[in-house]
C-alpha cells in the first residue's frame, strides 16, 4: 500500500499490481478498496490493477467538503493523471460504477472502456424495494459493527460473509477509523439525483454492465437500461447480491477479462 497524492489538499491509499494497461477499480459508497482484493488478485499480470480509498476512507484524506459523485470523479482522473497510465478501464461498484460513468463524461480521453458493476441507472431507473429501505434505515441508526452485520443481509445472496466472517470484521475496523458522517451521506445522496442515461447514448467509449440477479438494493433492471443507453452489454450474474464483486468474484473477473480481450 503506497500514499499517492493527486492535488495540494488530497492523498489517498492506494495498492496496485501487474503492469501494462491501467484497470482502475472504483469502490461502493459505504465500501473500501479491500472489497476489490479478490478481483484484483485474480485479474492477469499483463495489466496495471489499482485499487485505492477514495476520501473519507480508511486512511486516505478527510477533507470537510467534495463528497459528490462530481469530486469523486475528479479525484478518479487525477489519480490516473499522477498515475501517467490512462486512458484507463475503470470497474466501478455501484456507487464507484456511477463515479466511472462521471470521470468518462467530464474527462473522456482518459476512459478506454467501463465496467459497472450493481450499478443504479439513476432516477430513469425503479426505486429500492420500501422493504430494503426500511431495513437500511433501521441499520443507520446502530453502532458501526452492528450495522455493517445487518446490512450483510441485504448485500450477500449467499452465505459468502458467514463463511469469511474476516472480511466483515476488517471492514468494519477500517470503517470505525472516524471517517466524516459525510463521506457515507454526501456521494450517496449524490448519486440519487445523478442521471446518466441522456449522456450515455452519446458516450462513445465501451461498456459493459454486470448485476446481480438476487440484488435488493438496486434491482436488475438498471442494468438493463444502461446497457440500452450506452450501446453495451448486460450480464445479470446468478446467485449474487448487491456485493456481487466479492461473492461472485470470479464470475466477474471473467467477464472483465473478456470485456478487456475486446478493447
């Protein structure tokens, strides 16, 4: 893990292996990069894999203001600029899918390819289940752990989490290092009203759009609008939540790599 400063007011966490071509992998509001470090592993040698903590997370910087899908964006492309590695594919989960789709509408010429993953199509899109709301509006008024574990419920389809409790726990542990309430809120609120589908259609860069199929938090068919709009494909993957990146992690590196053998 390395601190790589990409402006005046900002460094981040970031852990990279392999070298060639840059595949920058884009965590969840909520998330960190670790939940990319089974993808990561995974992906060939043949390619520069970075992950990294956007701000407000783990160690990377807490600055008081910028937590728009709009600065998390911008924060993306200065990495790639103090990288010098793009134009790069960007894998974003969920929130980090909308965070790729900004950082190819604001600065296209360092965006080579996209890959969302249980990524929200905006407010084209269906609304999260009433049920899945309430259930996350009870776990955000608990303690840190306990909330982390009830989300579980809703994130996994499986017993992925039951069976690497470890994963959890050090989620939880990076998430409890006092990172600003802001950083959970801000990018997530954000992103409610970020509307990417009139954009898409324009976009002239590669997509391709992974779901999970049991996904209760942002249902299937925002895939399938994305993948409309952008001219892309969509891949609904069996037996896989929102977290479809850690509990079907190899799924989703086959897709990656096939989707990075047509660019």
């Amino acid at each position: 893990m390395t601190r790589v400063q990409i402006a005046d007011d900002l460094t981040l966490d970031v852990v990279e292996r392999g070298s060639g071509p840059l595949v920058l992998l884009i965590a969840g509001g909520l998330m960190d990069m670790d939940q990319w470090a089974l993808t990561a592993d995974a992906l060939p040698d043949s390619c520069r894999v970075v992950r990294y903590d956007q701000r407000g997370i783990g160690e990377s910087d807490a600055p008081t203001e910028g937590y728009t899908v709009e600065q998390f964006a911008a924060d993306a492309a200065n990495l790639i600029r103090t990288l010098d590695a793009g134009p790069a594919v960007l894998v974003g989960n969920s929130l980090g899918g909308t965070v790729a789709m900004a950082v190819a509408f604001d600065t296209p010429e360092l965006v080579r390819g996209i890959v969302t993953c249980a990524t929200s199509a905006g407010p084209s899109g269906p609304p999260t289940p009433p049920e899945t709301m309430q259930f996350m509006m009870r776990g955000a008024q608990l303690p840190v752990a306990q909330a982390a574990a009830a989300m579980m419920d809703i994130l996994f389809a499986t017993d992925f989490i039951d069976e690497h409790p470890e994963m959890l726990d050090a989620a939880v542990e990076k998430r409890s290092k006092g990172a600003p309430m802001i950083a959970t809120l801000g990018p997530l609120q954000s992103a409610l009203i970020f509307d990417p589908i009139e954009r898409l259609k324009s976009l002239d860069i590669p997509m391709l759009v992974l779901h999970g199929a049991e996904d209760v938090m942002v249902v299937p068919e925002h895939a399938e609008l994305l993948a409309a709009a952008s001219g892309g494909q969509a891949i609904v993957v069996p037996e896989a939540g929102h977290a479809l990146v850690v509990e079907q992690s190899a799924s989703v590196v086959e897709e990656i790599e096939k989707f990075l053998g047509s660019l």
